[in-house]
C-alpha cells in the first residue's frame, strides 16, 4: 500500500545516509487524520462496516501519516535503506508474537542482520531497547485485554508471556502509573460505567 501510494503521490524513493532519520515517536494528530481515525473506529463497531470501509480508511489513515511529519520513515522502507526495511521486519515480528520469549541473536539471523547490529539499529530508530520495546508492546496488549476482553491480569498476562503475574503488575504500574485494577476502574468511571474520584491524566508519549 506505501508502495502504490508513494507512485500515486509521486515521491521520489531514494537511498537515506545513515542516521540521517529520526527515531520514532509519538506524534499529534492533525484533524483529517483524527478524523480518519475516529471513522476507522466506528465502522469496526459493525463486521461488515470493516470489511467494506475498512480498507478505504485504512488506505487513507497511511497516505496521511504518510503527508505527516513522520512520513519520510516510511518511505525509507521502499528507497532501498536495507536498515530501515530491516528494523521494520523487527518490529512487525515483535507486534505479531509479542507473547515469545526474545531471542535478539535469532531475530537478527530471521531478517539478515548481525547478531550486534540490532541493539545499534533498533534504539537509533525507536530510541529505546528490543527488550524494553517488547515490554512496552506486552503491557499495551495486555491493558487492551483487561479494557475491552474484560480479563483479569493473571490471565492477560499470561497471554502477553509474562511468567510471573507479580511482575507484570509491578511493571504494569511502573509503565501506566497506576495498578491493573485501578487503570481499569479509571477507565471505566471515564466511560461512564461506574464512579471514580476525579484523577490527573497520565502523559504516556515518552515512556518506552
């Protein structure tokens, strides 16, 4: 889809010098985009809103991000940076199974890298560790399972592939600054189903 959006856009592909793009971050969201993403949402609500819009929106949310101020990251993929393309197979491997224990050596062998190159390679492009990226990721799904699945921690954290529930919660609290239990019960009196004291919100955008 870059791909075919790049052409579309007329961007020009071409090989970027080493270091030469930034790490990647959180980033505001302008209104077209909010506005794509909040319409991504609400056709999820219905399988057959997301099979038909899904796509369309979808096609629009990455030719957005790709007008953005990050855009040229994903670009990098398609211009022959073989760094940026590897660490971008990194990551999706990360994102699908994220549950595994991680074997930096053996992820490295899997996209064609050094066994040292990926501690290197990884923090320039996401300015934090593979371990600490994982564990990053972990906590994310798990906090989805908890919010949405309506699971409790023992169980979303077996899902992620934390062996020891205690772990999780203490790296839980550390991570959202606040305890399982509480993160959800705030959620929850946010969204109206149920009453919670009034309590100041967590910046997130620079926590790995």
């Amino acid at each position: 889809m870059i791909s075919e959006l790049a052409a579309s856009m007329g961007a020009r592909l071409t090989q970027q010098p080493a270091g030469a793009l930034a790490c990647v971050h959180a980033t505001p969201l302008d209104a077209a985009l909010g506005d794509a993403a909040i319409r991504m949402l609400e056709c999820l609500r219905s399988p057959i809103d997301a099979a038909v819009l899904g796509p369309a929106i979808k096609r629009e949310i990455t030719y957005r991000v790709l007008c953005g101020p990050r855009g040229e990251t994903l670009f990098a993929m398609l211009g022959g940076n073989g760094q940026a393309a590897q660490i971008h197979a990194v990551l999706r491997r990360m994102h699908a199974r994220y549950a595994e224990p991680l074997n930096v050596a053996r992820v490295a062998a899997e996209v064609g890298m050094s066994v040292s190159a990926p501690h290197q390679h990884f923090k320039a492009a996401t300015s934090t560790s593979p371990v600490q990226y994982l564990k990053a990721v972990r906590l994310h799904k798990a906090r989805m399972l908890i919010l949405h699945d309506g699971v409790g921690a023992a169980v979303a954290a077996d899902r992620v592939g934390y062996e020891s529930a205690s772990q999780f919660s203490r790296e839980f609290k550390r991570f959202f600054g606040r305890s399982p239990i509480e993160d959800s019960r705030r959620v929850r009196g946010m969204s109206g189903l149920e009453s919670t004291e009034d309590e100041p919100v967590i910046d997130l955008g620079n926590q790995h």
